[in-house]
C-alpha cells in the first residue's frame, strides 16, 4: 500500500487496464481525485463531461468516468464504501479557505495536486474538478447542496480501473474548518494499491 499522508498529495502513472484500490485507511478522510490522460496533461477526466456520460451525480459500481474529450478514463469496478461521493464540489484550494476566514495559508487539495504533479515532472494547464472519494454531498429538497461527514467506514474502499494509459492524482483533503472529514475535523491518511 502506498500512503497517501494526511493533508498531502500524491500522484502516479497508470497502464491501460491496471486498477487503483483506495483505501479510506481512517473511514472519514475524503481523497480528491483526477486523472489526466498519458502525455497530454490538456486531457483529464473531467466530472461535468462523466455526469452526462452516466446519467447520475453519484457515480456507481460499473460506471465509466470520460475525459474532457469524452473518452473512457476510468471506471469504477469496486465500492465498498457505502457509495456515497461527490462529483459537484471544485477542490479546496487557498481562496477556498480565505473565503472561510483563514488569514494565513492553509494546505489544500488544488496545490496538493501541483506539488504531486511536480513530483512526476508535471504539470496540469489547471485544476480539474476532482473525483471526491467518500465526500458526502446530499442533494435536499432537489436543489441544496450540504456538507455531511462521509458514511465510509475504516478500512472501506473503492477500486478504479485505467481504460487509457494515464496519470491519477489524489489528495487527501486537508479540511479541517467543515465537517468533510468527519464531525471530528481531523484529516487523517489514507493509501492506495495498484494491480494488474
Ligand atoms: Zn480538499
């Protein structure tokens, strides 16, 4: 298992038919996710073009998440989770934060992304709006959106297999001012596995 440490990013490459296991390692930790299709950073998966293309908000256990050119990236073979995750909120990122009152920097999940991205010697032309493993977003009375703790239970999972040679990113989001992580507030790690 690779760790993915609390409030940081990490991101790697991924074969054509290989599979990434995520593993909500604390049960409460929402993990922002992208994927950029290999050697075109310009193409990623790409959540507004992948809620046309599976008709849902939720995404479920056989459905395939498309790039901003509307190809297959992803799709999502395993989830133990309780199934519930977000593909509505944009990633945390430092304006996110000061709009929340923080005077100094705060991690977030958008840097966290730049900084895993380096790491690989790349870079994104932006910040996708990210997979959000576990977050849990409910729709009410069929317009509000809320912020709720994730229903992901410790050790729970979900399981992403690569229909394209790509780059998937994730960060375990650093938000500690909501109830995202869980009504303690406290970011913890999570991990993830890759098979053939
Ligand atoms: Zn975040």
């Amino acid at each position: 298992m690779i760790d993915i440490p609390a409030r940081r990013g990490k991101a790697v490459h991924l074969r054509r038919g290989q599979t990434v296991k995520v593993v909500n390692t604390a049960g409460q930790q929402v993990v922002d996710t992208w994927a950029f299709a290999a050697g075109d950073m310009a193409e990623f998966m790409s959540m507004e073009h992948s809620r046309v293309a599976i008709g849902r908000i939720i995404p479920t256990v056989g459905d395939t998440f498309v790039t901003n050119r509307r190809r297959p990236i992803l799709t999502l073979i395993e989830d133990n989770s309780g199934g519930i995750h977000d593909t509505l909120f944009a990633a945390c990122d430092r304006w996110r934060y000061e709009t929340l009152g923080c005077t100094e920097y705060h991690d977030n999940c958008a840097d966290n992304l730049a900084t895993a991205l380096a790491a690989l010697g790349l870079a994104a032309p932006h910040t996708p709006s990210p997979l959000n493993l576990f977050m849990n977003i409910p729709i009410v009375d069929g317009n509000r959106v809320e912020v709720r703790p994730p229903v992901s239970t410790p050790g729970s999972h979900v399981a992403l297999r690569a229909e394209i040679d790509c780059v998937v990113a994730f960060s375990a989001c650093p938000q500690d001012l909501l109830p995202v992580n869980g009504r303690a507030m406290q970011p913890t790690h999570a991990h993830f596995a890759i098979s053939d």
